[in-house]
C-alpha cells in the first residue's frame, strides 16, 4: 500500500460524491486492486469510477464519524 488511510478517505469521499479525479489512474488502480473501487474504462480509457460495496461501507462509515449527529 502506498497511499495513506488519509489519501484513500479523500478519494472514497470525493468518489462517493460524484466528483471523482479521473487524473490520479495510478492512485485509483491501486484503489481497485483492494476493492474499494470500480474503473469503469471506454475503449481503454477511464470513463469513470464508483465505489464497490466495501468502498461504499467505508464512505457511510466515513460520513459517521464527520457528521455524527446524521445518525
């Protein structure tokens, strides 16, 4: 793993927001290959990302421990 649990948190936030950074492929590869994401490619070329199921346990997760009074 050579990303921080910071780094992964900002990707699964941003991801789960909509706003994902198609620019960091490597970053988001290393991310899919633990399961926290989906590359979704076009003809070779990233199209887009959503979280998997284990990515979209961590965003709730994530979203808890921000915003503790959502619960």
């Amino acid at each position: 793993m050579s990303y921080t649990k910071k780094d992964r948190n900002d990707a699964i936030v941003l991801i789960g927001s909509g706003h994902p950074d198609i620019s960091r492929a490597s970053f988001y590869e290393e991310l899919e290959s633990f399961n926290w994401i989906k590359i979704c490619k076009l003809n070779g070329v990233i199209s887009g990302v959503e979280l998997t199921f284990l990515g979209k346990q961590l965003l709730q997760h994530l979203i808890k421990n921000l915003h503790p009074e959502w619960d």
